[in-house]
C-alpha cells in the first residue's frame, strides 16, 4: 500500500510527501521519490525527539504561518 501510494503522490507536482525513514528503504520507493524531486533526510536522536516533544505543551499548526518564524 505505501508502495503504491509513494508512485501516485510521485506524479503530483507541488507537493510535499513525507515518509518515515522506512519507506525509503524500498529501493522502488526511493527510485520514486527522487523522479520528480527532492529527498530531504532530517536525522535526530531520538532523544532529542522525546525531549521536544514532551517539552511541548501544544503542537503548533503547520498551516499558521506566524509559527513560521
């Protein structure tokens, strides 16, 4: 299914596609991903990401741009 998902959403442009570090393991998948554009691998601990989120009292809206600064 994300296999399939991935080569539909591949064919869009003007679109973000965010995957977990998994999918890009399908060699089909990556081949997919970088066809129509780019592939943007952000690595943290994951001690860190516990730590953000549990810091974080609310989730701020990825649509507001005022949380963009």
């Amino acid at each position: 299914m994300e296999e399939r998902k991935i080569e539909e959403l591949s064919n869009k442009n003007g679109i973000i596609i965010a995957t977990g570090g998994g999918a890009l393991m399908r060699e089909v998948n990556a081949r997919n991903l970088v066809r129509n554009g780019y592939v943007i691998f952000l690595d943290r601990p994951i001690e860190d990401i516990k730590r953000i989120i549990n810091s974080a009292r609310i989730a701020p809206s990825a649509t507001n741009s005022q949380n963009w600064k």
